[in-house]
C-alpha cells in the first residue's frame, strides 16, 4: 500500500516556493499518495492571488495532487504583526485541520519557514502520533536577525527556544547544506536526527533546449557575466559595480548584465550612471519560464551575498539553476556555496565583496578557452544531474518517508 503523506506548508503554487508542486508530483510519481495542506495564495505581495477568496475550506487537484487550503490572514507586507498574523493563522487553521479534518497519514512532511509550521506540525504528531519530517530551509532565529525582520532580542531568544523544542519533537529533520547541520548538532540536536538533502532547481524552465538569444540581451562582442535574480541588500551588489570600474580599464571587453528587479536597482543603476559604467548592462526580471533562455546565453554566471557568518551556511538557490544550466560560475560567497563549485570543478571562487577578486575571476573566465569553459559548465551540469537533481532529492526524502511510515 502506498505510504501517506501529509505535506504541510504555508506557501504553495502558484505562490513561489522551492517545496511546491513539482515536490508533490514527483512524490507522486514516485508511488506516494499526497494531500498538500496550504493557505491560500498571497506571498510575496501580502494580497490574494486573482480567483482565489478566502474561505472555510477548499479543495483542488493540481496535475493529479490533492491540495486543500486552509484560511489564513493575507498579509506579507511591512508590517511585523501582519506578518506575524498571517504565520499564526495558518498554523492554526492547519493544527485543525490536520488533527480532525484530514485523514490519518503515514508521515507528515513540515516546510519550514515559518516556525509556526512546524508548532502545527508538532502538535499533529503528538496527538495523532504520525512522524514528522521537518525540512528548514531558512535558520531561525539567524535569518530574522540578519534580515531585520525582528530586532528585539527578547522575541528573537522565544523564537530560538520555540525552535528547539520543535526540533525535539520532530523525527527526522532535514537541511540544506552541511553548515546548517553542524548548527543545529552545537545547538544540541542529535547528529543521527539530521540529512543533509540539498535543493533542486525548475529544470523544465532552466534546462530549455538550444533557445533563441533574447533580444535584449548583449551581443557575443563581449564576454558577458549574467547575474540572475533579486537585487536586495544581502546581494551586497556595490561590489560589482566597484568590479565594473576595474574591468573597464582593464578588461573592456568584458561586460557584467544584472536580470531581474529588487530594492537597490534603481540605485545601482544610478551609480552605474554616476561612474560612467557603460560594461554595466540592466535588464528587467522576466517571468520563471523565460530564465533559461538568458542563462544559456551567457558566458558565465555569477553568484554573489555579502560576507557574512550566516551566508557561509547558505548555498543560494540561483548555484542549483546555473549548475543545471550547464554553464561556468563565479561564486562571490564563502563556505558551502563554494564548496560545492570546487567539488563539481564548475567554476572559479572569488572573495565576496571584493571587488578587485570579482574582477579577476571575471577576466580569468574570459580568457580560457570556448572549449575549457564549455567542459567546466558540463561538470556542472553533470554534478547537478547526479547530487543535486530533483530526482535524486525526491528519492532521499521518499526514503525518509517510508521508513518513518512503516
């Protein structure tokens, strides 16, 4: 009989999330059964997606997976106790839903953030004692404090003990990268509790089969590194604009084009301007199904976040998508990020926020060869296809899920 699984997150399509319906289907496809318990749609912008209405209960299959939407309070704004509502909501439409209104899994799978999620789950399994599998994409309370969020030590100490008691209470938890294992076994969770799973990236949208240069994008004149992504503070981008001015006099045929919207563009675009950075090149985001088309069409790809402690733990989810694009990277971030460049021989690691070793892993890719750079990026891509794919992800979490569900 196919093991049951409950899957229990805040955030689900057609919201943007790491864990949403391509995890389902491929569990799925792989011979489970799945009910997705979830709010109703309205990440990132606070307000609900367009045919949606917020009510009791509603119930949907999406390509062959049972989703049903819990309510919750709307709202993802600045605003920390509309936040704080929307997280409280939805753990407790959820708590209830899942200890009288869902049938009784085999194991429940908890997405984390937020860290209400995994209170509901925890509580599910005490009265239902059904095993969780917890799976932490972001460290509380170091994310909270590092982005701002929350800057009251009192309410950052409750979350981290809040924190801990759910790690006590779950059965398996699982983590992105090595550096966020080791800091759950100081903060005193058993070693044997914890896998390290990394993440997966869209690779029906990144991997596109030979597609047409976009027309915006920069001819082949120049050696083009593409950054792809969001453009907030924690990408720490003054480094590359600091790298621009040093390529411009000594590298001029080598061009740095930022895709995609965030916080700080239009300032950096006005420093560009400011420094006469005319090897700077600004190009607005584009929907998720349009990426691959510029990844394939760069030359190389860059990653970058500002130096910090948290960020050597972290492995940016835009490593797994230029991996799989089968392209050559320069991975601006310390730790584990880079780590897994140098295991896969992918790409060169510069300093983050140096501008000056930004510049020479620039001008060091541009002068290997078309065929050098080329068998880099297929290490890449063949490292992805073997450690990092989805397929691979959903088979050790599915290995989990039976063994917890015997």
């Amino acid at each position: 009989m196919a093991t049951r699984i409950l899957l229990l997150t805040q955030w689900f399509d057609p919201e943007p999330t790491f864990k949403g319906l391509v995890f389902a289907r491929e569990l799925v496809a792989q011979g489970f059964e799945v009910e997705v318990v979830t709010g109703f749609p309205n990440y990132p912008g606070g307000q609900l997606y367009s045919g949606y209405k917020v009510k009791l209960l509603q119930r949907e299959v999406i390509d062959g997976v049972n989703v049903t939407r819990v309510p919750l309070y709307p709202s993802h704004g600045q605003s920390g106790i509309g936040r704080v509502l929307n997280y409280v909501s939805f753990a407790a439409s959820s708590l209830l839903y899942g200890l009288f209104g869902a049938r009784k899994p085999d194991v429940i799978y908890a997405y984390h953030p937020p860290l209400t999620v995994g209170m509901s789950a925890a509580l599910i399994r005490l009265f239902r004692r059904v095993p969780v599998v917890y799976d932490i994409q972001d460290m509380w309370p170091d994310t909270l404090r590092a982005t701002g969020m929350f800057s009251n030590e009192k309410a950052l100490r409750l979350v981290s003990r809040v924190c801990d008691w759910v790690y006590r209470r779950v059965d398996q938890i699982v983590v992105l990268s090595p550096g966020f294992k080791r800091l759950l076994i100081e903060r005193g969770v058993q070693a044997a509790k914890i896998d390290v799973i990394y993440n997966w990236c869209a690779e029906d949208m990144v991997c596109t089969a030979v597609a047409d240069k976009p027309g915006n994008f920069p001819s082949s004149d120049t050696f083009r590194v593409l950054f792809a992504g969001n453009m907030g503070k924690a990408q720490a981008l003054d480094a590359l604009m600091d790298a621009a001015a040093i390529l411009k006099q000594r590298a001029a045929n080598v061009s740095l084009v930022f895709l995609g919207g965030g916080v700080e563009v239009s300032r950096l675009q006005a420093v560009a301007q400011q420094k006469l950075l005319d090897n700077v090149i600004f190009l607005p985001g584009v929907p998720m199904a349009e990426v691959g088309a510029y990844l394939a069409s760069a030359d190389a790809l860059m990653v970058h976040l500002k130096k910090d402690p948290l960020f050597t733990i972290t492995i940016p989810s835009k490593t797994q998508a230029y991996m799989a694009a089968g392209k050559p990277l320069i991975m601006g971030v310390e730790g584990d990020a880079a780590q897994v460049v140098c295991d896969a021989g992918c790409g060169l690691i510069a300093e983050p926020q140096n501008p000056q070793a930004l510049a020479d892993a620039c001008i060091e890719l541009s002068l290997l060869t078309e065929q050098m750079r080329a068998e880099m990026g297929q290490r890449g891509k063949e490292f992805y296809r073997q450690k990092l794919s989805l397929e691979v992800g959903v088979q050790r979490f599915g290995e989990h899920f039976r063994r917890l569900g015997k």
